[in-house]
C-alpha cells in the first residue's frame, strides 16, 4: 500500500507540475480576472443605465408638471373667455332688448299721433258740415251763399 500511495502522490506531483509548466494556473486567474471583468463591465453599463433612467423619470415627471401647469392655465383662460363672453351677450341681449323697446314706443307714439292727428281731421269736417248746414239755414240768398263758401274755405284751412 504504500507504494501505491507514493507513485499516487508522484503522478499528482508531476500532474501538477506538467499543469504549471503548461501555465493552466495562469489562464484560469486570466479567465477569471476576464470574466470578473466582464460582470464589473456589466455592473458599470447597469449603473449607467440606471442612472440615465432616473434622469429620464425625473425629465418625464418635470414635463408632467408643465403639462398639468398648462392645462390648468388653459382652463382658466377659457373660464375668462367664458365669462367674457357672457358678459357680451348680456350686453347685446339688453342692448337689442331697449332697442326693441324704444321702437315699439316709437310706434306706439307714432300711432297716438296719427289717431289724433284723423280724429281731429273728423271732428273738423264734422264741424265744417254742420256749420255749413247751420249757416245754410240761416244764410239764404245770394250774398249769404257767398259769406258762407268764404267762411267755410277759411275755416277749412286754419283747423288743418
């Protein structure tokens, strides 16, 4: 048993030399220095791209804010407009309204007017006819017949 043991521990010996020798050590911490690399590569590119993540969400959360900012703006102009422009039509409707108003009592007097004007015009040849019957009556002859169409032309003309 021995034996075995030594040639056992001779052939790891030279196993480990020929491995040495063929400088497997070395490629295996070059490998692993390589692949420690590539996962801190790794690391750096993530945190990079975290980095730019986060500034977008804040970019994204900044441009959020103007746009609400906006909109809120937005609606209050178009409150103002709103309210202006119901301002403006209360004024036009009261406008158009006392407008309508003072051509109605235009009319209203107009018409007045008029019934006055063709109920004195009657009552005027009313009175003409019956001062002319009257004065017929009491005029007769030539000379009574001429004071009257005198009276009468006179008459006519200063109640017109």
């Amino acid at each position: 048993m021995g034996d075995a043991t030594l040639w056992a521990l001779i052939a790891l010996v030279l196993f480990l030399g020929l491995l040495v020798k063929m400088g497997v050590p070395g490629k295996i911490a070059d490998a692993l220095d390589n692949r420690a690399k590539a996962i801190e590569d790794e690391l750096d590119q993530a945190r990079r791209l975290r980095e730019e993540a986060q500034a977008l969400l804040a970019e994204f959360q900044r441009k959020a804010r103007e746009s609400e900012s906006e909109a809120e703006e937005i609606v209050t102009l178009a409150k103002r407009e709103a309210e202006a422009m119901e301002k403006e039509a209360h004024a036009k409707i009261t406008e158009y309204v006392a407008r309508r108003t003072k051509q109605a009592e235009d009319k209203i007097a107009q018409a007045e007017s008029q019934a006055v004007s063709e109920v004195k015009s009657a009552a005027t040849d009313l009175a003409i006819e019956a001062a002319k019957g009257l004065l017929t009556s009491k005029l007769a002859g030539k000379g009574g017949r001429d004071l009257l169409k005198a009276s009468i032309a006179e008459v006519g003309t200063k109640l017109n």
